[in-house]
C-alpha cells in the first residue's frame, strides 16, 4: 500500500543551482594561459579527491593543498576558494516552487557537496531558509548513493521511508532512494518537474 507523502527532498547542484566550472577555467585562463585547462583536466583525473573530499574524508586545507600543488601555487588559497566556488546559478522556476511545496509538506536538502562550496558558494542563496534540514555528505560523512546518507535524512524526519518524495538530476541516486522505500523522479528540468508533482498530487493544477 502507497503512503502519502510527506516529505520533498530535493538535491542541490544542477536542480536548484545549475552549476558550470567553466567559469573557474576562464578565471584560471586569466591568471596564466593555459593553467584553468591544466586544472580541469586534473580535477577530472582525479576525481577521488573531489568525492573524498565531499565524504568528509579529506580537510580543506588537504584538497586546497592538492590543488594548488596541481596548478602549481600561481594563486592563494582564498583566491583558490573564490575561484573554485563561484559556478552556481539559481534556477528560479524549480526555486519558486518551494515556498508552495511548504505549505503542506516538510522540505529537506540533499546535497553531495564539500565546505569550501558550502562557505564560498552557495550559503548565502536565500531560498535555503524554505528548508527544515540541510543535509550535505561532508557532514553525514557519506555520499549519495550510499545509504547512509539518505538514513541521515530519515533520522531527521522520523517518518516512514514511502513518505519521501526525492527529485534529483542524477538516476543512480533515485534508484538508491526507490531501493530503500522512498519515491522519487529524476529531474530532467522545470516543466517534467511539474508534471511529475501534479501527476503524484502533490501540486495541484492551480498551485
């Protein structure tokens, strides 16, 4: 038997902040040709310390030293910090929606993202006070698809795995959820959203 669902948990990065890091290679193009194309090219090779770090596994002075090592010290680590977090955008359609989705349903965020994007990225977005919990895997100390992280938002809510509606852009991490009871939709952008939350009734048609 369906339960009703009483939690919205949505995730972060490309559902309400969409977010780019050729901004950062442009920033890096300007400090010295060629060092913001070095960077990623490393980032994307050694994508184990960026989960790491997420995890909680690394600090932040360990990942900002391993990055600067690889773009071989020509910046600060402030400078690091500015440059690495400033790729986020607000998606102001999906955002809109949460003052509405509040009303009769308790928000949660969920989110794989690590302290330096948290402090320097996205912390000051206004929409975050929509949420009753903020949930980030450097905290949890796992990441999604583990499940430890999606039992660090039910310990939360204290509510029963089918009352969890979760909406993010990534397929592993909804098949993760389903497999632990909860509902959930991958996000494919604004317009399939709403659908899916009419179709699910969780939104009526003149919300």
């Amino acid at each position: 038997m369906q339960q009703d669902i009483s939690i919205i948990v949505f995730d972060l990065g490309n559902v309400l902040l969409p977010f780019n890091y050729q901004t950062t290679v442009t920033k890096l193009e300007d400090v010295e040709k060629g060092l913001g194309y070095q960077f990623l090219r490393f980032y994307q090779d050694n994508y184990q310390y960026h989960r790491e770090f997420e995890r909680g596994d690394m600090s932040a002075d360990e990942f900002v030293g391993i990055m600067l090592g690889a773009l071989n010290n020509k910046i600060d680590k402030n400078t690091f910090c500015e440059y690495y977090s400033h790729i986020f955008s607000e998606n102001k359609e999906v955002v809109d929606l949460l003052p509405k989705l509040k009303k009769s349903f308790t928000l949660v965020l969920l989110s794989n993202t690590n302290i330096i994007h948290y402090e320097y990225g996205w912390k000051q977005y206004a929409f975050l006070k929509h949420f009753e919990k903020i949930v980030v895997s450097y905290e949890a100390g796992a990441v999604k698809p583990e499940t430890k992280i999606y039992k660090t938002v039910e310990t939360f809510t204290q509510r029963k795995p089918g009352e969890h509606f979760f909406i993010d852009d990534i397929p592993e991490y909804i098949t993760a959820a389903r497999k632990l009871g909860w509902n959930g939709v991958q996000f494919k952008g604004y317009k399939s959203l709403l659908v899916e939350l009419i179709n699910q009734g969780i939104l009526r048609y003149r919300d």
